[in-house]
C-alpha cells in the first residue's frame, strides 16, 4: 500500500508495475533523494539499506554520464 503510494510521489513516474524488483528501488532511490517522508514502517527496513548503499549504487551512474559527456 505505501509503496503504491510513493509510486504516485516521484517525481520521475516508473512504468513498470511495483512488483517488479528495479521498478521498487527506483522508486526507493527516487524517495530518498527527493526526501519524501514515509508514513508507515512497512518500507522502513528497504529505505535503510538503499541510504546505506545509495553511494555505491549511483557512483557507476555518474561514472556512465561522465563517460558519455
């Protein structure tokens, strides 16, 4: 219910259905950069471990975005 919830938040909507595993850390990661605050603790223990290894996962990102100017 709350991940449906924040898939409506975003601010860059998926299209893929929240079932999908990419599509529920997109989501994730999107939340957390844009701060959104979470209303309930089903999703709580998801959103630690994606502030824990935010860094190591958008780092190859950013390494792809210089590489391709």
């Amino acid at each position: 219910m709350e991940l449906a919830k924040l898939f409506n938040c975003v601010p860059i909507p998926e299209k893929e259905s929240f079932e999908e595993p990419s599509a529920k850390i997109n989501v994730l990661l999107q939340a957390c950069i844009s701060r959104l605050e979470m209303e309930g603790l089903s999703l709580s223990s998801d959103m630690v471990y994606i502030r824990q290894n935010a860094d190591r996962l958008l780092r190859p990102l950013f390494e792809i975005v210089l590489k391709r100017g």
